[in-house]
C-alpha cells in the first residue's frame, strides 16, 4: 500500500511502489495504471558467499493529495479561500508526482565482475583443484600401503 511520509517530508506525502503497486485501492482513483511485478518491484540479489550485491533495483512512486476546492483545507487571512481553478477535478487522496527506479547491475560493471571473479571464482577454483588433489594422494598413499601390506604378508 502507501506509507505515509508527511513527517519526514513537512508536507502530506506518501510513498508507493510505481502504478500503485500493491496498493490496489488507490488504482481505482486512476485509468492506465498497470502494476506489473517485474518491472514495478524492489529486489536485491545477493552472492551467498560473498554476501556481494549483484542486482538491485529500489522502485519508488512519490504521491501527494490532491484536493477539489470544496474539500481544500485551507483558509485564508479573511475566511475560507476558494481556488476556482480546482472546483472540476475529483479529491483523490495519493497524486502520483514522481517514480525512481534507483538501480544497480554487476554486469554493467566490468571491475565489478572482476572483482566478483577474485574474491568467489579463483578461490572455489582452487578449493576443487585442491580437493581432488588430496583425493587422489589420499588414494595413492591407501594403494602404497595395501600393497606394501601384500608385499610383507606374502613375503614370509
């Protein structure tokens, strides 16, 4: 849904996800909205050895009310204050003004994906390398001693 940022910003304003999101009782107050998971979401994909970031993108719709003349809460120095120019629109409680797509991709990064590279690929290369490596001496050394046990057992 929205959530309500009016104390952080000084002025009514909530916080939505783009197309109203998850917030499927505002988008009734609007026509053309289409909220669609993939392009309107906030995700983070992150390397789980590394705990490296690898996406994310940060989705972010800034909306403010917007009010009709008669329902406008404001008064002037003499009384109310009737702005004419407003008496033809419907009160709708979150305008949308702005949407941030605030976004990050290693592979658009080529010091990244190397940097990604050194400190996950090299070292798990090595680690497999090193791996199959002591299976194998582990192996030779076990063949070595079964049949310097056959050599001693069947020499006598």
């Amino acid at each position: 849904g929205l959530q309500d940022i009016s104390v952080c910003q000084g002025a009514p304003t909530f916080m939505s996800y783009p197309h109203f999101y998850l917030a499927e009782a505002q988008q009734a107050n609007f026509d053309g909205l289409a909220p669609d998971v993939e392009a309107h979401r906030t995700f983070m994909n992150v390397e789980p050895n590394t705990g490296m970031t690898l996406r994310l993108h940060s989705r972010v719709q800034l909306n403010t009310p917007v009010y009709n003349s008669q329902d406008l809460p404001v008064t002037g120095l003499y009384g109310p204050t009737v702005v004419t120019v407003l008496n033809n629109i419907a009160t709708v409680p979150a305008f949308p003004i702005l949407w941030i797509d605030e976004g990050a991709d290693i592979d658009s990064d080529p010091e990244m994906v190397k940097k990604l590279k050194k400190q996950l690929v090299t070292p798990l290369n090595i680690l497999n390398i090193g791996k199959w490596t002591a299976i194998g001496v582990g192996m030779a050394i076990f063949a070595l001693g079964g049949a310097m046990t056959f050599i001693k057992t069947c020499g006598k």
